[in-house]
C-alpha cells in the first residue's frame, strides 16, 4: 500500500468517526476538496481518494464538481406481498383507519404527515405518450387517455427521494371526478380504495423485477451510492375479472429495500 493510499485511509477513517459520534451531522456540507487538503496536509487527490471511498460506503454523497455533504441515511423499505392483502381489507375500513395505515406508513414506518416532502403531479395524457409497456398491458389505442399520476417523497431535508409513476385508464378514473384531482392526495386507502370507489375491486396483483445500474439523474434524485444497482418493479393491478387497472412503476434503490415474498400452497 503506498503512502498516499495510507494517508486516505487515516483520512477516511477520521471522517467516519467524525459522522459516527455526531461531529459531522447529516446533511451538513463538507469544506472544499482543497481547503481539506490544506488543513491536512496531503495532496488534493488524497483528499478525494478518502471522499470517494466514503461514498462508496454511503456515508458522504454528492455529484462530481458539487458540495459534499454528510449523507441523510434512507429508512429502510420492505416490500412483502402480503401488504396487497391488507391493504384491501382495508378498502371497508373507516377513513380514520385508511388515513393512518398508507404505503408510508406500512412500507417505512413513518405516517404521512411526518414526511418532510410528499409531492404529486397529475396529467391526462394520450396512450401514445405513455412507455409502450403500458399501453400493452391496459390494452390501450394511441388516441386513448390515461391519467398518469407521479408521486415524489423525502422523509427528511436532503434524503434522497422516493419515487413512482402510475397509469391508469381515463375512462376508469373519470367515473370518480375526485381521482383526477391530485388536491385529494394523500388518499386514505390509496389506489385500492379509489378503484373501489368506480366499482373496480381489486382481485390480483402482479410485480416484475429486474434490475440494472441508475442513470446520472436517478443516482442523484434518489441518493444512490456509487456501484450500488436499481430495482425497476413494474406492478400491474387487475380487477376481479381479470381486466388490468393499473401500471405503476416504482425504482427501488438496492441499499434501502429488502423483499419478502410468501406463497401459500394447498395442502395435498
């Protein structure tokens, strides 16, 4: 190992112990490459040598030519398909109940209310506008309308994002005025409820993961470290006669989500 890598090391190792016992706190932004490089010591690569391998463990974060700051660590996320069961019992539950048991609150274990930013955005767009995967799916022509909602959350200042993309028919949507009109977010019970409200009952959900590297703009609106892959989960949600609903696309970053699938089998 050379003296370079040694000095590095030492110097990430002060910065993790800095983070560590509170002394850099989230969020907070580092002095410059160079100005640390002067209080150290040691040569302006040395520096960045023990920012990047910071980064590569998720402790700083920051796009090259920008700030460093001390990373707001994500909430941990578990996506067990047994939520789809509850979350339809809770389709005739009361609103005060539906308002309190959201994906927020099921998923990260934090109520709504207590996000730092939740953000939506509805348009109606033509089918031809939409990823070639929905219109497949919702069996849809290119002149057909759909309401293509996307939806944008934080639970703290400067955490990353979390973020997904839903389409559903217009001609579904439209049969409740409300559905169009994002001012109702956060609604209590989410997509099951609303489907319900349309006469939709929900009957079967169904993901497709896959996973790949982000892109330069989904590594820094959701915060990925460096080397770290992202799940692309497609969930498709049919009715009770097997028509599909819903196409919604969510991005799961690999260091903050575990999943959890169970599978009853009938019993010979």
């Amino acid at each position: 190992m050379t003296k370079s890598q040694l000095k590095a090391d030492r110097i990430a190792e002060q910065l993790r112990e800095d983070i560590r016992h509170g002394r850099l706190l989230p969020g907070q932004k580092l002095a410059t490459v160079r100005a640390l490089a002067e209080d150290w010591g040691v040569a302006y690569n040395t520096v960045s040598r023990a920012i990047s391998m910071l980064k590569d463990e998720g402790l700083l974060t920051g796009v090259g030519g920008g700030p460093t700051r001390v990373r707001v660590q994500p909430i941990p996320v578990v996506r067990d398909n047994r939520t789809y069961a509850e979350e339809k019992a809770l389709v005739l539950a009361p609103q005060e109940v539906r308002a309190r048991n959201g994906v927020s609150e099921r998923s990260m274990g934090i109520a709504v209310q207590d996000l730092h930013a939740d953000d939506y955005d509805y348009e109606v767009v033509k089918a031809k506008d939409c990823p070639a995967l929905v219109t497949d799916i919702l069996q849809l022509h290119d002149d057909d309308q759909v309401l293509r909602r996307r939806y944008f959350r934080r639970h703290a200042e400067g955490a990353g994002a979390s973020t997904s993309t839903s389409y559903i028919p217009y001609t579904i949507a439209a049969g409740n005025p409300k559905l169009l009109d994002k001012s109702e977010e956060p609604w209590p019970g989410g997509t099951f409820h609303q489907l319900w409200t349309v006469g939709r009952e929900v009957g079967r959900m169904e993901e497709h993961i896959s996973a790949r590297m982000p892109t330069a703009e989904e590594q820094a609106e959701l915060d990925i470290p460096p080397k770290v892959p992202l799940f692309d989960l497609t969930k498709i949600t049919f009715d009770t006669q097997e028509r599909p609903v819903e196409v919604a696309f969510i991005p799961l970053p690999a260091d903050r989500v575990r999943f959890v699938y169970s599978t009853p089998l009938e019993r010979w």
